[in-house]
C-alpha cells in the first residue's frame, strides 16, 4: 500500500516532455508539461519573469512565466534550459499558450557579452554566415533549415508516390560525367600509401553527377533517382555556385521525347513546392517577408542571357530546348533531324537564379554514341556505357535538379551560401 501511494505521487510529478510546436497547438492545457531548448528572450518584471523558449521545432518560441524568485543570473538570452510547468491558455491573442513554471534548470549557460547574436537584433544573412557553427540559432537559418529538411521530404516523395526507385550512386567514381573537367581528385593520406600510389589503381574523383550510375539503373528499373551531394572544383565565388552542392537526379527508360522528359522536370518541381508552401507556412513567410532582400543578377554573359530569357516569357519559369551539339556533353542525343546541329538538351530557367535544372534525352545509339565518344577522345573510358547500349537499351532520357537552387528560387535568397548548412567554395572551408 505504502508502496502504491508513493508510485502513484512519482507518477503524478512526471511530466510529459513536449516539442515547443507541441505545446504551440494548444491540445496539453492544464497538463504538467517539460519543455527543453534555448532562450530567445528574457523579461522581468517585479513579481515575474517572462522568458521564450525555442527548441527548433518551429519558429514560434514558447512563452514562460515564473515567479520572480526562481530568476537565476545564468537565464540570459541563449542559454540551454530545461522548464517543467503547467500549460495555460494565455490572455494574449498573439500567444494562446504559455508555460507556467514550476522548475526552471539552466542546463548551459551563455554569456552574453561573448554571445554574438544580440537580444531583438536582426543580424544580416552575411553576418551569420560568418558563424556556421552558431547561425542554426537565429529566426532566419533554422527556418531555412527546417523548409530544407520539407524540402528534401517533399521530394522523395514525389518519387516515390510515381513509381521511382531511389539508387546510392557513389561519391567516389572514376568518370568526369560532364566532361568539364571540374574534378577533385581522390587521393589517401596516411603512412601505408607513398606519394606517387593509387588507391584505386585508377585516377578518382569525387562525382559531379551520378546520372551515368543512374543511366545503369534505369535499364532495370525504367525510373530511378538519386539525390545525395556532387562536388565541383570551380573556381567561383558566385551566388549561385558552390564546390559542394546536393543534386536531385532522375533518369527515366522509354522516354522519347523532351516533352515527356520536362513534363517531370515541372511535376516535381510542382509537387515539392506546393508541399513545402503548405507545411511551412510560417518559416516561408518570414523569408518572403524579411529576408528576401531583391533578385540580383550574377554579371556573366551567360547569366545575362538566361536573365533576359525569362524576362522575355514574363518573369515564368521558362525551359530551353535543343541546344547546339558542341555544347552539350558527350551523352546528349543527337537531334538529326533538325536544320542547325542540335542535341536534345533541355535547361530549366527560373527567375533570379537562371539555370535550375539541367536534361536531356540520352544518345542510346551504338553508332553514334561511339563516334561522339571518339571525337571527344573518351572512347577507351567509357566501354561499359556503350554496353548499355548494346544490351536491351531503351531511348530514355533524365536532368538534374541543383537544391540549393531550388531553396534560392522559392525564398527568393539571393546568395548559395545562405541555403546550404555548410557552404564548401574556393578558399572557404570553413568547419
Ligand atoms: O547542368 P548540370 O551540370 O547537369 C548535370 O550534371 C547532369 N549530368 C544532370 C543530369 O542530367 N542527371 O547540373 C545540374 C544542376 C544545374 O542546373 C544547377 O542547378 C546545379 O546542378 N549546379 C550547381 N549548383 C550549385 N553549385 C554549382 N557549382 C553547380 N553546378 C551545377
């Protein structure tokens, strides 16, 4: 007996842990609650304290209420606390719920004289990218993050709810798919190799594209994607090109036709989107709201063009097509039957990035597959690939969708750098 009426006083002191989110929603009022983050705000007053918790499950931060006794000089803006409490329905519209507390623990302090975020500051996208190990902690990144890690979700799945089977393509590979040049080179460090072995035996890269991995898979499964990181060593520090970036790739067997090829290129794009706008209501809107500070333009021709490109559809994301041959690599098919030497490439531009995605329909003709590969000197690399074309291939075609691009031209953020938790580019590894 003694027993039961201590077990039952233990279980009535547990509290239930909620996110923030949680508590947000309104559903646990009147119930003893414990909620864990970092302190985005502190008030006091004579008899109170009032103090926001945040814990990155939304932007909202929870509000506390504590008698002015349980104030401890360690609850500064930033710190790590721990609150158990009862849930109430607050008196202010703004704030239908708050937190009354019962038990306030500092887990980890935060000086604020060192802390470089200030309290009700709005810091700059360029003056948190400095800190990329402490930005996640302000209103603007763990947004961005948040709608990245939507996102993501949304567009695996797309692919899945349309038949596609995900594939791991290797980081490491021995083949410049896109023909650029643009690769860095694999190689071990450590006392059991000398300076002039190779792992591999054969030069290796880390991949810039797992679209020929992908070409392999999709001649037994009809439709495949990836969807992991692809590194380039471009000597860039434009706004919209980084030496890590994660790309959204599809390949697609039976498709015959650009039209059938783009018609995915803008369902996808469709669908993710339309996911992201109606689950992340409040952290897109901040973005459109604040953050969004203008489209600017990058200042090469290239860039110029595809700017006026759209500007000439009415600022709509527009495709191209059939871009001349010598531009395109090794892989595109050729349009035979068109007056100008073209390939069947396609590029989606979108306003203020320009190009977002990249395609085409793949040469699966033995003939001239090995002519093309010849004439770019690459007919020694490359026999597995003409195998596939030798053994029950299909017209088939895919593109490649660059994220973070993707995250620029739905909040409209201006810099590459800004989407990406840790940006890689030339003379920055910062982390
Ligand atoms: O146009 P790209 O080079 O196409 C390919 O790599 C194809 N093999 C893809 C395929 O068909 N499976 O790159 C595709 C997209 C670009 O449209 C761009 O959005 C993005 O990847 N991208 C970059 N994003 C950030 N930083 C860079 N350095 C990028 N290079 C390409």
């Amino acid at each position: 007996g003694v027993f039961l009426v201590g077990f039952r006083r233990y279980c009535k002191k547990t509290s239930t842990k909620l996110r923030v989110s949680e508590a947000l929603t309104g559903a646990e009022v009147g119930a003893d609650v414990k909620v864990q983050g970092w302190v985005r705000s502190v008030r006091s007053q004579k008899n109170n304290i009032f103090f926001h918790v945040n814990d990155g499950s939304s932007l909202k931060s929870l509000q506390v209420v504590a008698g002015a006794e349980m104030n401890d000089p360690l609850l500064t803006f930033g710190s790590a606390v721990e609150v158990t409490g009862i849930l109430k329905k607050s008196p202010h519209q703004k704030q239908p719920v708050e937190l009354e507390a019962e038990q306030i623990r500092v887990v980890g302090g935060c000086n604020p004289v060192d802390f470089p975020f200030k309290i009700k500051e709005r810091h700059s996208l360029e003056y948190i990218r400095q800190l990329p190990h402490l930005r996640c902690r302000t209103n603007a990144f763990s947004s961005l993050l948040r709608i990245r890690s939507e996102a993501t979700a949304a567009i695996h799945s797309y692919f899945k709810d349309h038949g596609f089977v995900q594939i791991h393509t290797p980081i490491i590979t021995s083949n410049d798919c896109e023909g650029a040049g643009e690769l860095f080179k694999v190689e071990p460090s450590g006392p059991d190799f000398g300076d002039d072995e190779e792992f591999f035996s054969v030069p290796a890269f880390l991949t810039v594209s797992g679209q020929l991995h992908l070409e392999v898979m999709s001649g037994a499964f009809s439709r495949v994607y990836t969807f992991g990181p692809t590194f380039r060593a471009e000597n860039s520090q434009s706004r919209r090109h980084l030496a890590e970036f994660f790309m959204v790739e599809a390949e697609i067997s039976f498709t015959e036709s650009l039209k059938d090829l783009t018609k995915v290129m803008e369902d996808m794009f469709r669908s993710a989107t339309e996911r992201v706008l109606a689950r992340c209501v409040e952290d897109v809107d901040l973005f459109h709201r604040h953050v969004t500070p203008g489209h600017r333009w990058g200042c090469d021709l290239m860039t110029e063009h595809e700017k006026h490109l759209v500007k000439h559809c009415g600022n709509v994301p527009v495709f191209v097509t059939d871009y001349p041959y010598d531009l395109k690599p090794f892989y595109a098919r050729d349009n035979q039957d068109q007056p100008r030497h073209t390939t069947a490439a396609v590029d989606l531009l979108v306003p203020g990035i320009g190009e977002l995605c990249g395609g085409s329909l793949r040469e699966e003709r033995l003939d001239l597959l090995m002519a093309r590969l010849k004439q770019v000197g690459l007919e020694d690399n490359y026999s597995w690939y003409l195998d596939l074309r030798r053994f029950g291939a299909v017209p088939h075609g895919g593109f490649g969708l660059g994220f973070e691009r993707y995250l620029q031209c739905i909040l409209g953020v201006d810099n590459i750098k800004d989407v990406i938790p840790f940006p890689r580019f030339s003379h920055s590894c910062l982390l």
